[in-house]
C-alpha cells in the first residue's frame, strides 16, 4: 500500500502499521457517491488526498454538514458503524479523492487494542462541534452577503486555489438557501470588487 505516511503519523508508527495492514486503498474520482442515507457503513474512510462533502437531505434541499479533508474522516460514518446503524448522511468527492478504508469489523478490536485511536474521533467530534457553533454564529449575525463570501473563501483554500468552480444552484444548497439569492448576492459581491464570476467559476480577488 503505497502514499505518504507523514500525513497520518499522529496515529504513531504501531497503530499505523496495524491500520494499513488490515486498510485497504481506493482511489475515487470527483463527483463520486461513496456513502448515501441509510446505507449501512462497511468501510471507514480517512482522506489522504482529495476532499469529501459530507451532507444530509430535507425533502428536495441538501443540508452540508461539514467537509473531510486529508488526515480527517467521518465522525458520522464512525458513529453508524460502531452502532450498526443505517447512514444519516451522504457523501461525495468534491475533488478526485485518495481514500484509506478500514473495514467495520476490524474498528472493535482497533479501538481496544489502541485506545489512541479514539482521539481521532474525538478531535474530529471537536471539530465538527466547533464549526457547527460558528455556523450558527453567521445565521444569527452576518447577512447573506458574508456568509456567502466567508463560504467561498474556507471552500478555496481547502481546494488550494483561488477560483471556486461551483453552480449557483450548487452553492444555495450548501447554504441552504434559493438560487436566486445567491446570484443576487454574487452579484453584489463582484460589484464590491470581492469575486469575479466567469465561465469556469467564481475567482476570490479582494478581502472582505
């Protein structure tokens, strides 16, 4: 199994050796549906390269939870997987993704014999609490305006590029939101100098 271990030595050399021999490695194109409600979890991913939208469904509208970036994984899919229990979420590759994927049932027998393991999911669980608080603080004090700039701009630099390529549509589900606000605002945003929009997506050119 060959990728670069330096992004996971925090497990530590012991915990990593056993995780990679029992781990299994997929490489997964962009825009490619690894997990979807009520599926029952027989893998869990860790993210070596790439980056994965975790979100759920109301209806016709998709709520985004959070994203996995490389040395993360899914603090719902650990969840669902250690209960048994069907998937709440969906997930997809937001770019071409590099993913290392523990089977179940080897997930009892990792957490005994290395406790460490659990801090993962732990520091993932105090992640995702962090960002939902932040999410509420941008609905209680910010404008649309904002939160959509702020949106662009955590999205960028977790693609390492400047430029967004993303639908309009695309965007208002992510913040839940119609489309039709999110050209408005968008195009407000280019007026005030902060993006430009063109053929291939929306570029960031100013601070807010």
């Amino acid at each position: 199994m060959e990728f670069d271990r330096k992004i996971l030595s925090f497990l530590g050399p012991e915990l990593l050796d056993k995780v990679i021999s029992e781990a299994s490695l997929s490489k997964i194109p962009k825009g490619s549906e690894i997990l979807r409600e009520e599926q029952y979890v027989k893998a869990l991913p860790i993210v070596l390269d790439g980056l994965v939208k975790v979100y759920s469904r109301f209806e016709e509208k998709e709520l985004l939870l959070y994203y996995i970036e490389p040395a993360q994984s899914c603090v719902m899919t650990f969840y669902a997987a250690l209960k048994n229990a069907p998937s709440r979420v969906f997930a997809v590759t937001e770019e071409d993704s590099t993913l290392l994927l523990i089977p179940v049932q080897h997930l009892p027998n990792l957490l005994k014999e290395f406790p460490g393991f659990n801090e993962l999911f732990f520091n993932q669980f105090n992640l995702r609490y962090s960002e939902l608080l932040d999410t509420i603080g941008h609905l209680l004090i910010n404008k649309m305006d904002k939160r959509l700039y702020d949106h662009l701009k955590k999205k960028a630099a977790m693609l390492k590029n400047n430029e967004v390529r993303m639908s309009h549509s695309q965007i208002a589900n992510e913040l839940g939101t119609a489309r039709e606000v999110v050209t408005r605002v968008l195009k407000k945003l280019e007026t005030d100098g902060k993006i430009e929009q063109n053929a291939g997506g929306i570029k960031i050119t100013g601070d807010w």
